[in-house]
C-alpha cells in the first residue's frame, strides 16, 4: 500500500515538473545585441514579450520567414529599450502597411 502511494506521488511530481517546464517555451531568455541586414531583410512582423506571466524579461520577438529546409519559423529575441530595434519596429510596420495595400 505504501509503496502505490509513494509510486502515485512520484507519478505526480514528474508531471508537475514537466508541465512547469513547458510554459516557459516561448519566452525569451536573452537578448540578441545586433542583427544582419539579410535577417532584418526576411522579418515578416513581431510580437512584444511583457513581463507578466511566465516570462521574467520584456523584450521584442521578432519573426523571421520561414527558409525551405526549416520546418520552423526563426524568432530572434531583442530589446525593446534598444533604438535599433525601435527603428526595426517601425520599418517592419510601414513595410507590412504597405504590402496590405
């Protein structure tokens, strides 16, 4: 009896770990100092990362198209605080205004 509780406890625990590891998936730990041309190039758009929730930094993700060998989109993590990134910020949003029209 003791040893089926101990084992559900267990059982417990590792799904407990698992699911508190997932949710940081899509947060972004660091930010990138600088960028190429050829990658801000092939930005398609972003999304600001805030500090609520599970992730302990803000910052902006940005989106990078998806090249034929990947099976996944490239995001590349940056500073909001940082001008360069502003500046990107603005480009990607008057570029994706103008493709819209």
């Amino acid at each position: 009896m003791k040893s089926q509780a101990l084992f559900f406890l267990l059982i417990l625990s590792c799904m407990h770990l698992s699911l508190a590891q997932g949710s940081y998936g899509n947060c972004c730990l660091g930010y990138l100092k600088r960028m190429t041309g050829n990658v801000k190039r092939n930005i398609e758009s972003y999304r600001i990362q805030k500090t609520d929730g599970d992730c302990n930094i803000s910052a902006v993700v940005f989106l990078v198209k998806k090249k034929p060998k990947h099976k996944k989109q490239w995001t590349r993590c940056t500073n909001p605080d940082d001008i360069w990134v502003q500046e990107l910020m603005r480009s990607v949003d008057m570029r994706n205004q103008n493709l819209a029209t």
